[in-house]
C-alpha cells in the first residue's frame, strides 16, 4: 500500500465501515468517508482526527447518479485524486422470496450492485489519469454460495462478483487493481434479530467488523484479488464451485431450519413498515 493513500469509503459509518476507517486512519490515510448520515464533528471523525487522519465527510445518497458523481468530484477537490475506492455500502435481506417487499428487492440491487458498478465507472477515468488506483468491492460469501432465504441478496453479491472479475480482466495493464472481499456473517446493523436468532440454531459464525476491517485493509496492502474472510466458509466456496449438489444435500437441514426464522424476520419488517406509515399519516 502506498505512503498516504487517499480512500473514498461508502458505508463509512457502519460497523465494518466505522472499523475499516480506524485502520485506515492508523496507516496514516487521507479518508472521504460516505454515507447518508456522514457529518463532521461525530464521534467517530473526531477519533480518526485524534489518530491524526486528514478526514472528510460527504452524506450521499449512493441511489441517486448525481450523488455518485458528487462523491467523485468530491475525492477530487478535497483529496486532489483517488487512490483507493472501497464499496462497502449495502443493504441485506432474509425472507422467502415470495413475501419480500418489492420495494426493498429494488433498493438491495441498485445499492448492492449498480451503485458499485457506477462508482467504479466514474472513478476509472480518475485512476488512469494518475497511472494508478485500487478499487475493492465489498462482497460476501453468498456471492459464491447461493443461500436459501437470501436469494435477492446473493444475486447482488453474485453479480458483484462476477463484475470485480470481470473489471480486473479489463483493467490489466492499467496500473488499477480491483480487489473482491468476501465477508461471512458479521455482526452489524445489516443484518436483523431473525438471521442471528437462525445462526444461534443453526451454529452459524459470526465475525467481528474489526476482523473483516482487517482482512480488507490488508488486501489492499497486499494487493490481493479475492479474499474470502473465515474458515470453513472459504472452503466451501470452492466446494461450491466444483460440487454444487453435494452443497445442496449439507445445506438441505440448515434451510428447513431457516425457514421458519425467515418468515419471522419478514413478518416483522412488514409490522414495522405498517408502523412506519401510520406514524407518517398521523
């Protein structure tokens, strides 16, 4: 990793991305930090201040073309280029398919996959005018397992996926690295009471931001293309792609087992939604 980097970071102040700033901030980095909520003069800014980071902040909604080309021209005047864009920004779902909200499919493609995809394009031009740049797509190890009850979330991570590789193949030569980091459940904000209720009964893992902040900061250090964060995971991630069906039948039980804690989590974002509404109306 470069002496003084300058990182774009969406999803700044989220759990993974609250981490990965500290990090970045120790390695003596220069942070844009993105996200809706992204003020100067939060807790976390005046951390990073104190380890004696140059930080900037932009809120920005990353659904919107015009915000994704502000946070560019952004890096651009108050960083004067961008060395490193990391798309961390994103937003999960665990339902049946059937019963998920429409609405909330939409948002998780257009956040989870065109938005990196736009960032990516827009900074591109910036990359190449220095000879050089990183871009790290934050992705997950449904992006290589498809996962009963996260269907539209894994197709996003999927795509994801297959965008970084294929951005890599293209920029070849360029001096841009893309790197692909693929995170297994982690305890953040993203994810509801009812997918951490399903990992307690079917023992699934759960990581620290701290540990996938580390993963993603040393990837860029290394240079490294995909990293995929925890063991066994990363080994069925290859199961995966040699031997699906054997997949199936050892994801079979865990599934049954989900279900029930799917339909849970699905009818209580719908109350919430009817809450939400009410309380607008009221």
């Amino acid at each position: 990793m470069r002496e003084t980097q300058r990182i774009v970071l969406t999803g700044a102040t989220g759990g993974i991305g609250s981490e990965t700033a500290r990090q970045f901030a120790r390695a003596g980095a220069r942070l844009l930090l993105v996200a809706p909520d992204a003020e100067r003069g939060t807790p976390l800014v005046e951390e990073l201040e104190a380890l004696g980071a140059e930080v900037h902040t932009l809120s920005a909604d990353l659904l919107d073309g015009a915000e994704r080309e502000r946070v560019v021209r952004t890096a651009r005047e108050v960083l004067g280029g961008i060395d490193v864009l990391v798309n961390l920004a994103g937003v999960s779902g665990f339902h049946l398919l059937e019963e998920a909200d429409p609405r909330h499919v939409e948002r998780m493609v257009a956040l989870n996959l065109a938005a990196p995809m736009d960032l990516a394009r827009l900074a591109v031009p910036v990359m190449r005018a220095q000879g050089h740049g990183h871009i790290v797509n934050v992705g997950s190890t449904l992006g290589s397992i498809g996962f009963a009850h996260f269907a539209a979330y894994s197709a996003t991570k999927f795509g994801l996926r297959g965008f970084s590789e294929a951005l890599r193949r293209e920029l070849a030569g360029s001096g841009i690295r893309v790197t692909y980091v693929a995170p297994r459940a982690v305890r953040t904000g993203i994810n509801s009471e009812a997918v951490y209720r399903m990992g307690e009964a079917t023992g699934m893992k759960v990581d620290t931001p701290e540990r996938v902040a580390r993963a993603l900061v040393g990837a860029v250090r290394r240079g490294a293309k995909d990293v995929y964060v925890g063991w066994p995971e990363s080994l069925f991630v290859r199961i995966n792609q040699l031997l699906p069906r054997m997949v199936d039948r050892a994801l079979a039980r865990q599934d049954r087992v989900a279900r029930g804690f799917a339909r849970q989590g699905a009818e209580a974002a719908a109350t919430a939604r009817v809450l939400k509404e009410e309380q607008a109306h009221a």
